[in-house]
C-alpha cells in the first residue's frame, strides 16, 4: 500500500505504508470507535431525576405531541428528565416522529401492554417513573401534579380520571359508566382498597417503590397489578385528579376481551372471593338443607313443600361447596409456598391443625359414617322382605359424607405438596412406569 504525501519543495514524494502499519492504524480506528461508544453508553447510563415512559403502537399521529407535552411537563418541574418510548412493534412513522421529537426509542417485540410498559421501565434511567399512553389521551404536561405528591413522601400516584375531567368523547359510554366503576369497585372489594380510578393509564411512583410491586403482567390486566401489588407492598398512595381527551387515531383496546383479562386476574389473586366465600356458602346451606329434609317433607306453608328434590340439590351444594373450600385452600397453600401470600387466619389455622394423617383419619371417618348409613338403610330393606323402599334422603346424606371423605382423604395428600413440613417440600413427585 503507498500513498503520496506532497512537501515543501513542491516535489512529490511515495511513502510506503507497511502491513504492520496498516494493521497498526486500523487498531487505532478501532479503538477511537470504541472510546466513542463507551462515553456515548456513560452519558446513555447516567440518572436523570425524571423518566417518563410511552408504550406505543401505530401512534404517528400522537406520538411526538405527547414527547413533546412530557419534556415541557419535565422543565416544569425544574428538575433533569427523559422521555422513554417502548415501541411496540409500529409499522408506521411512530418511532422516527418519537426519535425527532427528543424521546429515546427502545423496541420491544414481545405484544402485550404490560410487556411494553416493563420493557420501557427496565431502560428508563429516572429515580421517579411516570407513565402514560401517546395516544393524546393524558396530558403530560401537568406530571407536575404528580411528582409533586411524590415530594411529598408518597411511593405511587395515581392520576384519577374520575376524579378529575372526561372530556366529551374521550370515553365511551359502555367504560364510563359500567366498565371501570365496575372493575374498580371489584378491585377495591377484594383487596380492601378505596381507589376511584384503577385503570388510570397515568400514575408516577419512585424507582424503589416500582422495585418493590414485582409487576409481570404482559396485557391490558398490568394496570390492575399495579394498583394490587402497590397495596400488597404497603406503599404510600395518593391520587390526583387528571383530565382525559379523546385519544388521537384508532383505540387499541377491547372491550369485553381486556375486561375479562382484568376480571380473570382479580379473580385469580382473590381466593377468598373465588373459592371460600362463595364455598362456605354452598356447604352450609347444603348441609342445613339435607339435615333439614332428612325426617321428610319440609312444610312452608299450607301448600307450598320442600320435598325430596330439594334434598337432592341441597346435596350437589354441599359436595360443590366442600370442593370449593378446598380449592380455597389449596390456592392460598400454594401462594404462600412461594411466598406471596398474605397473613391468612384460614391458612394459619389450617397449619396448626393439618397433617396428612389427621386428613386421613377425618375423611375415613366421614366416609365410615356414609357407610354405616347405607348400611343402615340396606338392613331396613332386608327386614322388610326387600319390599318397597322409601329412604332416598338418608341415602342422600350418606353419598354426601362418603364424597366429602374421600375428598378430604385425597386433598390431604395433595395438601401435604405444599404444606410446610420438611419433607413434603423435599420430595419430588414421580411418574409411573
């Protein structure tokens, strides 16, 4: 390789450039771009006071207002912010019109609104979060209002639209007046909670206390975790009433599917209302019922009887309603396996009485008794020349109490998995051959 320097004199001169320089200057270039690379991903990692975090999908229309709106709420509060878009998988102009308007775009292929949503909060570098749709529904530039609470010592924020302003057609009729009441007062029911608006897409909580909830929801149910996990974590919460606007471009969500999936996560982290309440219930009434009828005919009034068909779904309700306590069970057994249940006054009763062999003895005991009435009942048959027979409602309550045995003898072994002996949590179930 040879290259022609020009000197002084004019006169043209070849200068040799050897292997080993050539080798020697591409080991420069290569280090200068790294030296390059290494400051740029310093400035990249440096905190900042304030990030707000977009999700985004198709918001083209939106997008750079919102970027825009948030870095003018970030200089209202004097403080040093970014903007973090998690791009969602656009195939439109979202992501250059999010990058010209002064947001860092980060990419996550995995759908979902929750996987978005920790996708952007695992890239902001902010010690306060806040979080909001870019489709112009929310308006960022008030975040002030929010990190402001945070100032004053609370973990979580909560930007509340019922508390504040819905603009004429920033929500349907179907969410505003059945949809979110609705959800949040499910939500706030079972989990003790007094939230006006769980499903808020703007809240604003510190780096710790986003830590400490644990999120892991990929769709639209990210938004009931948030507010469930921030009481399960003891967090300090405030709300701040917040106007919505009619949201730029085609709405994302849907109705009845992204209802069930916050409905179904509710459901699933509330054993008490899923399966011990509504089992109690049924098991009590059930075996009132039976015991009621066991004699015969229940007279009401002169002409109205409960008679033995009441007999036999009084003993459907007992067996479902035993079931269903002890799904109750099982589900808080298993949560607090991996620690994340609650203090539970059924369960810690349920640990200081329980042990496979006391489950054993109780329900053969139970099904002993359902036995000695069949018994019972066969022995009357045979006395009376195996003529007639009218005793359907003690053979009704001894398949009752030979089901619940068996149920109790067999969940006792199940129990056993998840209970807190050494060897239960030892042994490793295998398969037969």
């Amino acid at each position: 390789m040879t290259a022609t320097v020009p000197d002084p004199s004019s006169r043209s001169t070849t200068v040799s450039i050897t292997p080993d320089t050539d080798a020697m200057l591409r080991d420069l270039n290569s280090q200068l771009v790294r030296a390059d690379l290494i400051e740029r991903d310093e400035l990249t990692l440096a905190t900042v006071d304030i990030s707000v975090v977009m999700p985004c999908l198709n918001e083209e229309d939106s997008v750079a207002a919102c970027v825009e709106a948030a870095l003018a709420g970030i200089r209202r509060t004097g403080l040093t912010g970014e903007v973090v878009v998690c791009d969602n998988g656009s195939t439109d102009a979202s992501v250059s019109r999010a990058g010209e308007a002064g947001a860092r775009v980060v990419h996550q292929p995995q759908k979902g609104y929750g996987s978005a949503y920790r996708k952007g909060f695992e890239a902001a570098r902010g010690r306060v979060l806040v979080m909001g749709d870019s489709d112009g529904s929310y308006d960022f530039s008030q975040l002030d209002r929010l990190v402001a609470k945070l100032d004053e010592g609370y973990d979580y924020v909560l930007g509340s639209r019922f508390a504040g302003t819905i603009l004429p057609g920033a929500m349907p009729w179907l969410h505003r007046y059945v949809g979110n009441p609705a959800l949040t007062g499910i939500l706030n029911l079972f989990f003790g909670l007094d939230a006006s608006d769980a499903h808020s897409g703007m809240r604003a909580f510190t780096r710790e206390a986003y830590d400490r909830l644990g999120v892991a929801t990929e769709g639209m149910e990210f938004a009931s975790e948030i507010v469930i996990n921030a009481a399960h974590a003891g967090l300090r919460v405030a709300e701040v009433p917040i106007t919505y606007h009619p949201r730029t471009g085609e709405s994302k969500l849907h109705s009845f599917r992204d209802g069930w999936r916050h409905l179904r996560f509710m459901l699933l982290l509330a054993p008490n209302w899923l399966f011990v309440l509504p089992g109690t219930v049924l098991f009590m009434l059930g075996i009132v019922g039976e015991l009621a009828l066991l004699r015969g005919p229940l007279n009401l009034t002169a002409d109205r009887t409960l008679g033995v068909h009441f007999s036999v779904l009084f003993t459907l309700m007992a067996i479902l309603g035993y079931q269903q306590l002890m799904f109750g069970v099982f589900t808080k057994a298993f949560a607090r396996g991996r620690g994340a249940a609650r203090p539970d006054r059924l369960l810690d009763s349920v640990d200081r009485w329980f042990s496979l062999e006391r489950g054993l003895v109780v329900g053969l005991l139970m099904f002993l008794i359902g036995c000695g009435i069949d018994a019972a009942v066969l022995v009357h048959w045979l006395a009376n020349h195996m003529g007639s027979l009218d005793a359907l409602r003690p053979v009704l309550l001894s398949l009752t109490l030979m089901t619940l045995g068996a149920q109790t003898a067999f969940g006792s072994f199940f129990l056993s998995l998840f209970h807190g002996s050494t060897s239960a949590r030892a042994a490793v179930p295998c398969q037969d051959h």
